[in-house]
C-alpha cells in the first residue's frame, strides 16, 4: 500500500516500479473538491521481475490522503482496510478449507515524505503511530530531485531521528546470514544505509547517448531514475523483491497475531460479559424467589401463630369453663 500526502509522485512511483500505467484515467479534483474529500482504495494486480525473481503484486492506492481541511480521520479509512484484509484472513483461516487461503493482507506500507518541509509533519506522525503494530512501514523521501546530496543526508537523518524520538516502529531489513556470500552482505549493508529511500519516479523514456533511458529532462542534464547515482530507486525495487519474504513473515508473525490475539480477546471478553450477564440474571432470580418464599413463610408463621393462639384462647377458655363446672 502507499500513502502520503498528493503530489509527491505516488501513482508515478508505482507506475516506474511496476514499469505500467496503473492510472490512465485517474481524475485530479480542483482545490473546492478537495475541502470535504475522503481517502479512496484503489486495489490492482501487477507483477515485477528482478534477476529472475517473479512476483504478483496487489498494490493499493490511498488517493485523497490529507487533502482535506480537517485531516484528523483521513487515515481510518486506510486502518479500516488492512483490519478488514486480517479479518478476512481470519475467517478465512477458521474454515474447514485452509489448503487455498488467498493472502490479501499489507505487508508492506511505502509511506511517502514530502522533500520540502524539514522533516515529519504532524500527519506524518500520527499516521505512522496509528498504523506501525499493523503493517511493514518502509519511509520513502519523495521528488528527491529537488535536493542537493547534501539536503538528502540530512532531511534522511533529520526524519531518523524523529522516528526515534516518537517512538515509530518501521521495518528493520534483518542482518545478512553468515553463510550468505559477501555481495549479498553487502547489499544488505547499503540498503539498511539508505532507509529511508530517496526516489524519482518517472514514465518518460528519453534518449540519452543513442540510449533510451527512463528519466527527467531538465535545463541543465537528466535524472536517471534507475541511477543510484541519482536516487535510491533501483535499492527500493531491490529491497521490495529480495525481502518479500520476510516482509510476509513478519506480518504473520508480529502483526497478524498482534490483531488475532486482541480479537479473541475482544470475542473472549463478549463471552465473559455474556455469561456474567446470564449469572446476574440468575442470582436476581434467585434472590427473587428468595424473596417470595421468605414472605410467603412469614405470612404463614404469622397465619398460623394466630391460629394457635385463637386455639389456645378456645381451649383455655374451655378449660376454665370445665373447671368453673367443677367447682360448682
């Protein structure tokens, strides 16, 4: 999935990662449209290549993200999403046929920073902490074109630190194996170095030195999206293809049974609240009924008090009169 604010290139990144046009058509609403606008799911099907490694992508959009005035709720929709993507696979997991699960969870969040501030907006924070126990956050440093080299170091290390500094979580790439060769380690060791990752996107094809290359055309040269030279694009594509794996796993294992588990909490916690409903139901009806049986022994006690003492009267009176007969 990928969020940020508009116009930082997102649809166009997509398209240079996936080396498709996702949005022929899409429609830019004007400033008006955009005072009440709710983010929007765009979901489709793509695959990528990288040195012979084929993937099938589903990449969801988040058009209208933070174009409205009031951008205190512009990301429970995107929240709303991945909950309801665990909740399918949950069901899906409880069924009788799990040989044939289709895994639609996010497992990775490319989240795009605008070049032009000086590090996180408010927005920024507060959706990276509303959404990083749910989903692989990868921070992206969008049109890295506008900034010197050494404007990039410093806006990467400026947003490092206030990650740190607010507690965000985003996905840490896991250490080289021991076993693995050394071009692999070092690979590894470049693209931890490069979090986040500066890109350029772009869909032109220009020539360069009898060369057609996909970049952009400016006054004084050309950016080279796929120059690392340039950008760090060619790492983040390396980075999407060769971690895909552990990207599902720790989405399976930290994220998934983070939401599983407070689910069947919140399932155990209805039970309980069921049950001790029905059990103050049950003892209000006990104390009801114990209610009713001690007013019924008490009306009885006193009935039959009354009659002993009428009998008694009787018999006392009776006895008197014998002994009045006697004595005369």
């Amino acid at each position: 999935i990928s969020a940020g604010e508009s116009g930082l290139g997102k649809s166009t990144l997509i398209n240079s990662l996936f080396l498709t046009d996702l949005y022929p058509e899409r429609y830019i609403p004007g400033a008006a449209e955009k005072i009440e606008r709710t983010v929007q799911i765009e979901a489709s099907t793509v695959e990528i290549e990288e040195r012979g490694v084929k993937l099938r992508l589903t990449v969801v959009d988040t058009p209208g993200y933070g174009d409205a005035i009031n951008s205190q709720d512009c990301f429970k929709t995107i929240i709303q999403y991945i909950d309801n993507q665990f909740e399918r696979y949950l069901h899906d997991e409880s069924g009788l046929n799990r040989r044939h699960i289709v895994d639609n969870r996010v497992h990775c969040c490319f989240y795009f920073i605008s070049p032009f501030g000086h590090g996180l907006k408010p927005l920024d924070v507060e959706f990276m902490k509303a959404i990083h126990s749910k989903v692989n956050i990868v921070p992206v440093i969008a049109k890295a074109d506008t900034l010197t080299l050494k404007e990039r170091d410093h806006l990467k290390r400026r947003i490092l630190d206030e990650i740190a500094e607010h507690g965000i979580r985003i996905y840490q790439l896991p250490d080289a194996d021991s076993d693995e060769d050394e071009e692999f380690k070092e690979q590894t060791r470049v693209l931890k170095a490069s979090i986040p990752f500066a890109v350029i996107g772009s869909n032109q094809l220009i020539e360069v030195k009898g060369k057609k290359i996909r970049g952009r055309l400016y006054p004084w040269g050309v950016v080279e999206v796929e120059n690392p030279e340039h950008n760090d694009f060619l790492k983040l594509r390396t980075m999407l293809v060769t971690h895909m794996q552990d990207l599902q796993e720790v989405t399976q294992d930290l994220h998934y049974e983070n939401f599983r588990s407070e689910r069947l909490k919140r399932a155990g916690r209805a039970v309980e609240e069921d049950v001790v409903d029905k059990d103050q139901i049950l003892l209000q009806k006990e104390a009801e009924s114990s209610s009713s049986i001690e007013w019924v022994t008490r009306g009885n006690a006193n009935s039959l008090g009354s009659h002993l003492i009428r009998c008694s009267g009787v018999l006392w009176f009776g006895a008197r009169s014998c002994l009045e007969a006697s004595w005369t």
